[in-house]
C-alpha cells in the first residue's frame, strides 16, 4: 500500500510543482510532469527515511513530495537545456 500512496502523492505532487514552477525547460507534457512528480515522491521517501523523518514504509507527505517533484523539475530542466545548447 506504501508504493500506491507514493505514486498516488507523487502524481499530485507532480501538478502541484509544475503549477509552482512554470518555464520553458520544464517538461510540457501532462503525462512526463506526472512521472517526473512520482520519481520526485520516491526520492523525497528515500532521502526522507534516510534522514530519518519518515519511519520505514512510511511514505513522504505531500510537502515532502512536492519538494522532491521541484527539485527533479530542476535537474530535468538542467539537463534538457544543457542537451539543446550541445
């Protein structure tokens, strides 16, 4: 139940970050914003249990996991402009 919470906070969490952070390096696509706001979830579960915040098989909260989408937004945003200036 743990993985579906995430993934169901993470889709959330994904909308949420892409309305906080319109641009043009971002992802378009309703479809990647998603996906992008689910890994955002598992990392920010990850990093959470790591630094002991969350309890094991204890998912990220919804803060949490929009923080983790923004920060994955950011690196995708990196990435992606970096490939189209090469």
């Amino acid at each position: 139940m743990g993985i579906i919470w995430t993934i169901i906070i993470g889709f959330v969490a994904g909308v949420v970050a892409k309305f906080i952070m319109p641009g043009s390096n971002e992802p378009s696509g309703f479809v990647l914003t998603t996906i992008l706001g689910i890994i955002g979830a598992f990392v920010a579960t990850y990093l959470g249990q790591s630094l002991g915040w969350y309890a094991p098989g204890e998912g990220a909260g919804l803060i949490g996991a929009v923080v983790g989408a923004i920060v994955v937004l950011v690196v995708w945003g990196a990435l992606a402009g970096r490939n189209r200036a090469a």
